[in-house]
C-alpha cells in the first residue's frame, strides 16, 4: 500500500512539471520562517537574485562558478544562505512596517509601477526561473517598504535618528565636495594633444588657486582647449561650462575604481578652495575642492543620500538582530528540489 502511496505522489510530481513545463510547482510552498509561509515563486525570486551577485563574486568569471568558493563557501551554498537571509529580511520588513505604520509614498508607489512597466522585457528570464508578474511584484513592494522603514528609522526625530547638525559633520568628513570639468585629450580635427592640454590645464588651475571663478575659468580654458584640438568652430561656451560636474566623493582607500587612492588622500588634505588636475584615462579632470552644503537647503536636497550612505549598514545589522533568531522551517526535500545550480541565466 505504501508503495502504491509513493508511486502516485511521484506521478504527480512528474505531471505537474510537465504540464507546465517550468519550475516551482511541485511545491507550492517551500517552508516558512518563523510562522510566514514562504512560497516557491518568492524562494526562486531571492534565489535568483543571489545566483546573479554569485556569478559578479566568482574570482575567475571564465569557469564554471559552482567548482568554485565566494567567502569561503562553495558557491551553491553561499547562494542558499543567501537567498535564506534575503528571505528572512523580507518577513522582518514586513512585520517592522506594520508596527511602525510604515506606508508607502507615493514616489515609491510610482517607482514601482514605472518598473512593472518593464515586465513583459524581464518576462522570459523571470518565468523561465519559475517566478511570476504577482511574486516580481511582492519583491518590488517588499524593497520599497524597507527603504521607507529606513527612513522612518532614521528621520531626525526617529528611533535611531540623529541631529542634522552631526550627519553634515560626518559626511563632510568623509567625503570631498567637488566642482570639475574634463578636458578631452583628443580634437575632430588635431588628434591627441595630451601634453598641451595637461598643460592648459594645470593652467587653469592655478588661476583657480588666484582666486578665479570656476565657471569663469572653465570658459575660457575650455575655449583655449577647442583652438588646441581644432574644434574652435564649433566650441560654445554654454556647452562647456553645464558640463561642469557638481559631486561629492569618498575619501575611503579602495572605495572607488574611478580614483586612485593616492589621489584620495591627497584630496582629503586639501582645503576648501583648492584646485587641481586628475588624469582621467582619456580626459583630464580640472577639479577645486567646495564647502559641503552651501546651504541648509542643499543638505535637505542631499539628506536622504546622507542617511543612506552613513547609517544603511547600521540598519542591516539592526535586521540581522531581528531575523537572525527567526526559525526557518523547510519543507522535507525542497531545498534540495529548487537547487541553485538549475537558474536559468
């Protein structure tokens, strides 16, 4: 009898996947974690999300990434980790906004139905991996809720906020604010003038240094510049001087793969006004060091950037505190069934 019992169940399984010709139907949940059923088409969402960070983490991306380790894991498993802990700050961010009445703007509401409009180009890839419109669209509510319980979290008067005054203060330290243009190596008309416009340049910066204005100098430099490639035709003063860039950059060694870190540090202990060059690869970078937020109202502009940078860490670890205790109970061989080595893409 329990032959015959095991023999069904095995014949339906086969029936199932091949009526419909995909994954994700033999089970239609795959377990729950602490309490919160987990169904297959949102494991398979969380597990094709980390199969595609798996494969940018590989050392050697040529070679077949499950032969080798990320973290010290073999790649299947630090994938299902993955997706596991995924999973559990998805039940986390659930329950946190509804104990903190988090509701959704409607700038996020429109973030998420500007990328539903995206489906039917995603369809294939998703579908073919077993998850659903209905689950993509779970996913997309679940990542907005948790940035909107961040800021909750962590608005000046929230439960982990912190004074304006300080998140100004620890930026600043830990990034420079920027004004440059780039100057092209290269002209229609003359080729590369590396040497003569790295010497322009640094021209210009020391008439920065004297005092000048920025988009003044640029004006003129960048005139300069066109007649040296043979572009003076055609320059436009407005054109160059709205390609001045307005950034702010962090000073942390490693953290950037536009700049060196020795350029870092030699950023970080100049003072504000100062200027200078940065060979870009193909254009070099005229640069002058600015105060941070010129103004109260620049900052305001700039907070949620702010916040983000300097406390998201802080609130993924404030996640881990939660979920980390939560019991994850798998149905008995699903695992196993939806293995990371069968993603598709």
């Amino acid at each position: 009898m329990k032959l015959k019992k095991w023999i069904a169940l095995a014949l339906s399984a086969v029936l199932a996947v091949s009526l419909t010709g995909c994954i994700g139907n033999l089970y239609e949940n795959v377990g729950t974690i602490d309490g919160t059923t987990v169904s297959s088409g949102l494991y398979l969402m969380y597990q094709y999300n980390a199969h595609s960070v798996a494969k940018s983490r590989v050392a050697d991306q040529a070679q077949d990434m499950f032969g080798q380790e990320i973290e010290g894991k073999k790649t299947a498993d630090w994938i299902s980790d993955r997706t596991e802990d995924h999973l559990r700050r998805y039940v986390a961010v659930q329950r946190l906004a509804r104990e903190h009445d988090v509701q959704l703007s409607s700038e996020a509401q429109d973030n998420i139905n500007q990328t539903m409009q995206y489906w039917s180009y995603m369809e294939d890839a998703y579908k073919n991996n077993g998850i659903s419109q209905n689950t993509y669209l779970r996913y997309m509510t679940n990542e907005e809720t948790r940035k909107a319980l961040f800021k909750e979290l962590y608005k000046e008067d929230g439960e982990f906020g912190v004074p304006d005054a300080q998140l100004k203060e620890e930026y600043a330290d830990a990034n420079a604010h920027v004004q440059s243009y780039a100057f092209a190596y290269n002209g229609s008309a003359e080729g590369d003038k590396k040497d003569e416009i790295t010497a322009l340049a640094e021209e210009a910066a020391k008439a920065l240094d004297g005092g000048a204005d920025f988009e003044a100098v640029v004006a003129e430099y960048a005139e300069k510049a066109a007649e040296i490639l043979g572009d003076a035709e055609t320059f436009d003063a407005a054109t160059a001087t709205a390609a001045i860039k307005d950034e702010y950059i962090p000073y942390e060694a490693g953290s950037s793969t536009t700049y060196s870190d020795d350029f870092l540090a030699e950023l970080k202990g100049q003072a504000v006004g100062d200027a200078g060059t940065y060979n870009l690869g193909t254009t070099l970078m005229l640069y002058q060091k600015m105060e941070p937020f010129a103004s109260d109202e620049a900052f305001l502009e700039m907070r949620d950037t702010v916040v983000s940078e300097l406390r998201e860490d802080d609130f993924d670890a404030y996640l881990h505190t939660i979920y980390d205790d939560y019991a994850a109970d798998w149905a008995m061989g699903a695992r196993g069934y939806f293995n990371p080595k069968n993603v598709k893409g």
